[in-house]
C-alpha cells in the first residue's frame, strides 16, 4: 500500500506514471541496498556476466588457456550452475592441475552438483593438500555436501572442526544446528541458533550483509517482525498524509 500511495504522489507531481513507477523501483532497490540487502545486485550480476562472456571468448581462441578456464569455472560455480563448472574444469584437472584452488573447486562443484562420492574423494584430496585452507572452508563444504546427502555424523564432525578454527561463522552454526536437528537433538539445534544469532549481532556491518541470510534463517521471527514493524509505519504514515489537512480524507 505504501508503494501504491509513493507511486500516486510522484504520478501526480510528475504527470509521466512510467517515471513515477521508475522512480518507486528505484527508491526501493536503493533502501534494500542499506538495509536488508534481498534484493539482487544488477551491476554485480552485469560486470560477472560480462567477465564470463570475455573468458568464453578467451578460450573459444585458446581452448588450452587454463587460467581462464579455472576462471570461468570459479564463476559459474558462484552463479550456481555446478554441472557446467565441472564440465569447465575437468580439462584442467586431466591436463595434470593438482592444486589445492583447482581441488576445492572442482570438489565443491561437484558436491552441489550431487556428485557426493567423488566431491569426498575430490575434497579429501584438497584438504590433504592444505588442512587449514581459506579458514576450513573445506569443511564448510564437506559439512553441507554430507548434511545433502544424509551422513549427519559426518556433516557433524566437518561443521564442528569448522567450528574449531572458524568460531565467528553464522553460516557453520546454522548447518551444524540443522544436522543436529535431524539427527533428533532440538535442544542442541535451538542452542546452536540462538549463538549464530548472537555472532551476527556482534558483526562490523561490513560483514553482516554475507551472513544475513543464514542468520535470518537460525531466527526467522526476526526479518518477519522488523517487516510488519515498517509495514506498520508506512501505514499509519499514509493514513495520517492522505487523512491530513488537505488530504483526500
């Protein structure tokens, strides 16, 4: 409603709906930025696509060039397209690339492709190479490849040595209280959530963007009740503009 009453008012001041409308959109987006950050970013979204479009290009010329190839692989694992990263990376890892960056990547593209046995294989190999690799960003992976496919135990002890050098991650206690709940122990799920929570509200607000969306998840009331709050607002708000003097009444 509140929108509805936004896009009246710039209709009216601006005669053109269109813009009006553009406008709205505009302002919305733009709160979204500063505040709950929901919303998708489109310059982020266009500069990947953009660097995923250059490095086809780079390897529709030189098929062999690895380093774009990793590349590109590192992007569409990001975008969320798993299978396509692996078919990537797979010629870097048969032309002999054992690193621990071409290891993780590969394992985690196959982990969210539903490839669990070979991602285990794949990210045991990466870990073998660097244990303590980007903070047990191993694990986090491990953990939630194996909560994917049923192995609480062993999602339980990844997400746990996560835990053990990472003990600031929302994201690790989220999946750990998830693995702890199917597994029958609520109280111990709840526990881990409230303490995700707390993590999150101790955050610089730099960081808290990254970890909004596990957070909201280990207390979902929180995001509903701060909605209903501004919702709320900008409808007494309205109420009082358009119940105001001069107002439609």
């Amino acid at each position: 409603m509140s929108y509805l009453l936004g896009f009246w008012l710039l209709s009216f001041l601006t005669g053109n709906p269109l813009l009006a409308g553009l406008l709205v959109l505009v302002v919305w987006w733009s709160a979204d930025r500063v505040t709950f950050g929901l919303l998708p970013d489109p310059f982020r979204h266009l500069a990947r696509a953009r660097r995923r479009a250059e490095l086809r290009r780079t390897l529709a010329e030189n098929p062999h060039d690895r380093r774009a190839r990793f590349e590109l692989a590192e992007l569409l694992l990001e975008q969320g397209r798993s299978r396509a990263a692996v078919e990537t990376l797979r010629p870097n890892v048969e032309a002999g690339d054992d690193d621990v960056y071409t290891a993780f990547t590969m394992g985690a593209a196959m982990a969210r492709a539903g490839f669990f046995p070979q991602a285990e294989q794949v990210l045991g190999a990466a870990k073998e190479l660097d244990p303590g690799f980007r903070d047990g960003e191993i694990e986090l992976e491990l953990g939630r490849m194996r909560l994917a496919s049923g192995d609480l135990a062993g999602a339980r002890a990844s997400l746990e040595r996560l835990l053990a050098v990472r003990p600031g991650s929302v994201e690790g206690r989220y999946w750990l209280a998830q693995a702890l709940a199917r597994a029958g122990d609520a109280e111990g799920a709840r526990r881990l959530r409230e303490e995700a929570w707390r993590e999150y509200a101790q955050l610089p607000r730099f960081r808290r963007r990254a970890d909004r969306w596990f957070a909201w998840r280990c207390q979902p009331w929180r995001p509903v009740a701060v909605a209903a709050a501004v919702v709320l607002a900008l409808f007494v708000i309205g109420s009082l503009v358009c119940g105001g003097p001069g107002g439609a009444g």
